[in-house]
C-alpha cells in the first residue's frame, strides 16, 4: 500500500484559505471506511453462503480473516489519527 | 484494496482448492477401488487432477497461485483378478478391476492434507506480518 500517493503534502495556503486538506483527509478515511465496509459485507455474505453449502469452507474463512484485518487497519490508523488530533487540541495557545 | 497480505490470501486460497480438489479426486477413487462397471465401459479409471500455475497479469514476476487444467485418467492397465464367479468376469475368469491401488490413494491422502495444512501456514504467516506491522511505534 502506498499512503504516499493517497495523501499528497497539501500546500499550506490552499489548507489555510480552504477546508482543502481536510477534504483530502476525509476523502481517504471516507474510501477506507467504504473499503472496510465492502470487507465485513463480503464476510457477512460468506457466512450465509457457507450454510447454504455454495462456498468452500477455507474461502469462508479467508474472506472473514480479510476483514477482520482490514477492520484492524482501519482502527489503527484512527487511533494514529486521534492521537495526532488531541496532541494538538492540548497545545497552549 | 491492493495490499500485499491480501495478495497472499488469493494466492494461498487457490492452493487451499487445489487441495481440496484433489483430495476430492482421491476420495472418488477409494470409493470406486472395487467398481468394474462405468458408463464407458470396463473397469473405473483412475482420476488425477492437473494442476498449472497462474501467471501474474500485472508487472509484479510472481505468480498468482494455482489452478485446476482438467482431472484426467491414470493410463496404466486395470487389475486382473482370478474371480470366475463375478458376473463381469472374462471366459478364463479373470475380472478387470480399477487400476486403484488403495496404499497408494493413503499416501496420496497424507500428501494432500499436509499440503492444505501447508497453505494455510503461509495465510498466517502473512497474516502474523500484516498484524505485527500495525503493531510498529506500538510500545
């Protein structure tokens, strides 16, 4: 995964005059949390079908483990997200 | 998402199917060890899966796992065995019975099953990786 080509260094006065660099940033938590949705909805499916018996007991559990890692991911890169935010919020002014 | 442990998983899952495909093709062939009837005619045929492997379609040089060509007949001659009260045996008494040896097919079975247990030991060690990774600057 390149982050690099996701999350270009946004120019300071484009971020200044407009809510361009947090459109970026919402842009690609918005295409991960999609992402992860299509995940756990692909894991949710594989459950159903593997009682219907039309998946293979091993491909049930990939797509499962695949979204489970993926929720990982996400999570952590939130909490790095969240960490960075209040470490800013704590800032004196 | 392109990442590379999910790469894994769909290289690693063929080799789960293959297996499993295979270990299919060997249990068909225990079942019909004794069977001297087919829809073609003589004995049943021994069944092997043909296995090729996938070429990457992007620049990336490996691979992309394994499929299934086709599940072919094993050549070699059927087993003669001296039964003159088996209806399907020939005038000298002989029946033509599959060319299946069951010692063989066991072998065959363990074969497979450490090879199914071998895929999955590489999806978790891709996936131990994925999860240490999230761990870096983690304490």
């Amino acid at each position: 995964m390149r982050v690099g080509n996701h999350l270009p260094i946004p120019n300071p006065q484009r971020a200044l005059g407009s809510e361009g660099a947090g459109r970026v940033f919402g842009q690609v938590l918005s295409d991960a949390i999609y992402s992860l949705n299509q995940d756990l909805n692909a894991a949710d499916q594989a459950a159903k079908r593997l009682i219907t018996g039309d998946i293979e007991f091993h491909d049930a559990m990939i797509i499962t483990e695949k979204a489970n890692l993926a929720l990982q991911l996400t999570m952590a890169v939130r909490t790095k997200v969240m960490e960075a935010y209040q470490e800013i919020m704590r800032m004196q002014v | 998402m392109s990442i590379s442990a999910f790469n894994i998983f769909r290289i690693s899952g063929s080799g789960l199917t293959a297996e499993r495909l295979r270990m299919d093709t060997i249990a068909n062939n225990l079942a019909n060890a004794n069977t001297t009837r087919t829809e073609r005619g003589g004995p049943y045929r021994r069944q092997m899966p043909i296995f090729a492997e996938v070429l990457s379609q992007r620049r990336s040089p490996v691979g992309q796992g394994v499929r299934v060509l086709g599940i072919v007949d094993d050549p070699s001659e059927p087993r003669l065995v001296y039964d003159p009260q088996h209806p399907d045996a020939d005038a000298d008494g002989y029946v033509e019975m599959p060319n299946i040896n069951v010692v063989k097919e066991m072998v065959d079975l363990i074969t497979a099953t450490r090879a199914y247990e071998a895929n999955i030991t590489a999806i978790n060690g891709a996936k131990a990786m994925a999860q240490k990774a999230l761990e870096i600057g983690r304490a």
